[in-house]
C-alpha cells in the first residue's frame, strides 16, 4: 500500500486554527488507527500533519494532556471519565471525539493459576488453591482494563475489591511481572496477552468481548478546551482518524498493520505475535479454556464496521460512571447521562462523518453483558450500579 500523497482543501467551514498537532498513544495494537493516520498521511487530506508521541504509561498520557503537550491522545475510555471528575488527578473538562477500537482486550492467568483452573474447574476454587491472596493488574484505577477485569470476576463470585489484590502497571511491564511472578493474573490489551502466552508465563482465559460484546475500548480524546479553541481542527482530526480506521478494514491492512506496529518506534515486539490477535479468527486461535463463553462472544478486534465502531454513544460512556460508583470510586449521582452528553462529542463527530460519507448508528441500542445485565441507550443509570450482588 502507498502512502496517501493527494492534498485537497479542508473539508470544512472554515479555515483550520491549527494544523500541527502532537498525538500521544501507548504501545498497544489498538494504537493501529494513530499509525496507519500517520505512516499514511491521511491528515494531509484534512489540512493536518501528525506527530506521534509515544508514551510510557496511560498516566503519562493524562498528565501530558493536561499540561498541553499533546493535543489529543489514544487512551482509555475510562480514564477521560476519571478526569472529568477528578479521579487520581486535577479535575480537568474533557472530551471524546470518537471511538478508535471495539474489542481485542483480554484477561490472561499465570500459567500456574490457569493450571490450578483447568484442574479445580472453577476461578473461586482455583483462587483458594493459591492458598493467598492473589495478585491482578490492570491498567489504570479508572480505566477500561480495570472495569473488565473487575467485572468478569464479579460474574464469577469474586470480589475484586476484597478477594484479589489489584495493582496497575504499564501495558508494556505487564508481561514481565508476570514472569517475575509478581502477578496471578492481569488484564490488558493486545499483543501483551499474546506475547505472554509465547513466553510460556500466562494463559488467555477470556476475552474482553466475553465481558460486553462489542465494547468500546480506546477513544480519540483531548480537553475539552482544545475543542472550544479549535473546533474545525478538532473535526478535521476525527476526518482523520476515521479515514484510517475505514483503511484498517481493507483486506490485507491488519498483516500491513502489524507489520508497522512491530516497529521499535511503536510496540517493538515480534510482528506475528501483533498480527495474531488483529485477525478475524481470533477466537478458534486461543487454546481450549475451561470455560464455555460462546464463539459469538469472542469477538477480534474492530477498527470500522462501516462507522458502527466510532461514534462516541454517550450512553456507552454513562456505563464507566456506573461502574465507578459499584466500586467505591464516587458517591452514587443521578446525572451520568448529562456527564456523558458534555464529554462525548456528538455533534462534532456527526459533522466529520457526514464529511467523509460516514453512517452514523441510530435507533434503540442495547447490549448483554456476561452476568446478563443489559445496557442500552435507554437503560436508567441511577439505578443500575445499585442491582449488583457484588458491590463496594
């Protein structure tokens, strides 16, 4: 594939405040639509030139957006939230252009631990097998990772907040904790899952698609400031990135992809390892696992699906704030809803997809979770958090 070379005028209403913008991501597989953007130059088409800034953790891609050395980030649906309302950091307004992935997290075990499960058949008798309290990684206090992984062992009986010890760590330390037996288990998103299973030190026991399928996982997200400074760049951005995500859906880009992706610049690690778990057959790849989720709920990684994937649904972004209030993290409120309409940028996404000829989903939206709890863009979230059985 050759790199987009054509320069047209903005598609816009005006002209761009700013057309250098610095990115910030973190070495993971879904980082793919800020490097296919950038290796590509699909911003030229939109008045825009990327720089990509790798950043060593998601608290360095917090504190980098809120001090203005990055415009915009690759980061975690979640932790926009957490900042919003001040969560581990300076309460800071933000916003979620769109949604960059779906899918393509996972949740791995020690091999020792997923031996234990294999043999006790059951995660709550596996756990006691330990004979101690076990050890949990996610990501981020208030990040996607920590809520799936919270999530799934609430399905299972397990209270995340007094059976397991969680810590966070960096996506890429994840796997040498896990070698350094410091971790029974972690969640975090791809290939970190892949390259422990290829190191012998972890196995992939369920996939985050096994938790909600579909989810949302990383979003395109700056201050809520910068959108008010720069509205048309900010719009161009989202042209931007939805024209990389569309390419990410061509045959033969996910192979292209990892090849990138395998940089040292970007993730540095084996490119088949990446390319693995980019593919549509994820799912028939794992190994058999003691569990039984359905073929239907291991889902790979999606980029586009026709814009299905991108739009910012604020309700989607309301289920975060739910989840923080099951664990402790805020005091139960009545306003997520309103919270998620201010942060997710509908309108301005709707304006970029119509420039790019870009569906955009409407109607009644609903989705099942693993404990059979349903979540829509009609669900009430005041009561919601309250129905758990296993709640701080």
């Amino acid at each position: 594939m050759n790199p987009a070379t054509s320069v047209i005028a903005p598609a816009s209403s005006g002209p761009l405040e700013k057309t250098h913008l610095r990115l910030g991501f973190v070495a993971l597989s879904d980082a793919a639509p800020l490097v296919a953007a950038k290796l590509l130059e699909f911003g030229h088409a939109h008045g825009l030139t990327l720089e990509l800034c790798r950043q060593p953790s998601w608290a360095a891609v917090r504190d980098r957006l809120l001090a203005g050395e990055l415009d915009a980030a690759h980061t975690l649906y979640g932790l926009v939230y957490g900042v919003q309302l001040g969560l581990g950091g300076p309460r800071t307004d933000m916003a979620v252009l769109m949604v960059l992935n779906r899918n393509g997290q996972a949740i791995t075990l020690s091999t020792r631990l997923a031996d234990m499960l294999a043999t006790h058949g059951t995660l709550r008798d596996a756990l006691a097998a330990l004979g101690r309290k076990p050890v949990f990684a996610q990501t981020f206090p208030t990040g996607t990772h920590a809520m799936w992984l919270y999530y799934w062992l609430a399905s299972q009986g397990i209270d995340p907040l007094r059976d397991i010890e969680s810590v966070a760590i960096p996506p890429p330390q994840m796997v040498a904790a896990l070698s350094e037996d410091r971790l029974d288990g972690l969640c975090v998103g791809e290939p970190w899952n892949a390259l422990a299973e290829a190191q012998g030190v972890g196995r992939t026991v369920a996939l985050t698609s096994e938790v909600w399928p579909g989810h949302p996982e990383k979003v395109l997200a700056c201050r809520r400031d910068f959108v008010d400074a720069y509205p048309h760049t900010a719009r161009a951005l989202v042209q931007t990135l939805l024209e990389a995500c569309r390419w990410l859906d061509g045959a033969g880009h996910r192979d292209e992809i990892a090849r990138w992706l395998a940089r040292p610049d970007y993730i540095g690690i084996d490119e088949r390892l990446i390319a693995a778990r980019l593919g549509e057959r994820l799912g028939e790849r794992l190994e058999s696992r003691p569990d039984t989720a359905p073929a239907a709920r291991r889902l790979p990684m999606r980029f586009f699906d026709n814009g299905t994937v991108n739009y910012p649904h604020p309700f989607e972004g309301a289920w975060f704030l739910t989840q923080f209030e099951r664990w402790g993290m805020i005091d139960a409120r009545n306003d997520y809803a309103e919270i998620a309409a201010c942060i997710n940028q509908t309108q301005l996404y709707r304006e970029a997809a119509a420039r790019m000829k870009v569906a955009v989903p409407d109607g009644n939206i609903e989705r099942e979770l693993i404990d059979g709890e349903v979540w829509g863009s009609a669900s009430t979230s005041a009561a919601y958090a309250r129905r758990f059985a296993i709640r701080r």
